[in-house]
C-alpha cells in the first residue's frame, strides 16, 4: 500500500510539474479578446432544441457579432460617430443569415450570409445588409454590394446596457432584430 501512494504521488508530482512547463512564444493562446464574439439564432433556443432531438429544420437566422463593452464611455456620437458607416459590433464585421428569403425594407432578401452595417443617428438608424462577407470593421465597405436598406427608429433605453447586445424576438408573423448598447436600442424588423 505505500508502495502505491508512493508512486501515486510521485505521478502527480511528475503531472504537476509538467503542466507547469512554459510553452515556446509560438504555442502560446491568443489573449482573451476585449470584445468577444457571440452568436444569436432565432428562435432563440434553437440549439438547445435541436440538441434535444425537439426540432429539426433550420433556423429562420443567425446573426454573429463581437460585444465592446461601453466602458464609462458616451458610444453614440462620440465613439461611434453619428452618420458614418458602422460594423455593429467590433472587430470582423457582424454577419447575418438568414434560412430562408425574407423582406427588409419592402425588399426581398434571399436565403444566404450577409454582413450587417449600420449608420446611426440620434432619432433613427440606417440598417443596411450587404453582400460583401468575411470583412473587417466598415474599412471596405462598398455600397454598389448592397442588398437592402431600412431606416428604423432610435430608442431610449431605461437602463444603460454595458454590453453591446443582439437578439431576435417575435412579432406577430414577423421578426425583431433587437440591437442595444448604451442607452439606444432599434429594432430591425424582418418579414417572413
């Protein structure tokens, strides 16, 4: 029996110490992002479902972004500019798909991956869905790759939302893109 506690600690000492060997620059992880990348489906538990075996079709979209945080920081009009082209988000431009054709705007949207722009002001937001994938921040944005555009009002928030936020609700036979981040929310709505 001492024989095997010996043993035994001298394998965990052995573990131990060989976890604690520092890697080569090379092989070391990334730090953490400031503004991590998130993901909303409506509906809004579909992966949950789908892992339950309790739905089987696609989702009707997706939407991928990166959260800054506001930080004690005035976002809109000052860190994010009133009138300019924003990636909604940080870092890689926000991407939206959708699962099947839906309308923004009036305009019918085909089924498929798009990146996701707005252009804020203090009373209403321009959305625009956009083409052009795989991009980031607004740096390259072409307005010639342009799919839809809607212009949706700017509301005040109760509550000052720290970090940036998207999700996806019902309305009535439609969708909501939700957007919140400081004290401004929109909603984006999506026809089916």
């Amino acid at each position: 029996m001492i024989r095997f506690l010996f043993t035994l600690a001298a394998f965990i000492s052995f573990y131990t110490a060989s976890a604690q060997i520092p890697v080569s620059e090379k092989e070391k992880a990334s730090p953490l992002d400031q503004s991590p990348l998130d993901m909303a489906y409506y509906p809004n538990d579909y992966t949950i479902l789908k892992s339950q075996d309790k739905i089987r079709e696609a989702p009707l979209a997706r939407v991928i972004f990166s959260r800054p945080q506001k930080n004690n920081r005035k976002v809109f009009g000052e860190l994010i500019e009133f009138n300019e082209v924003w990636r909604l988000g940080a870092n890689e431009a926000t991407e939206i798909e959708f699962f099947k054709d839906v309308k923004i705007g009036g305009k019918k949207v085909l089924k498929g991956r798009y990146t996701l722009y707005a252009i804020p002001d203090s009373t209403a937001w321009t959305i625009i869905i956009n083409k052009d994938t795989d991009v980031w921040g607004a740096f390259k944005y072409d307005e010639k790759k342009d799919v839809a555009r809607v212009k949706v009002p700017a509301s005040k928030t109760q509550i000052p939302v720290e970090v940036f936020t998207m999700d996806f609700s019902k309305t009535g036979n439609n969708l909501s893109l939700n957007i919140a981040w400081d004290d401004v929310m929109v909603k984006v709505p999506i026809g089916l």
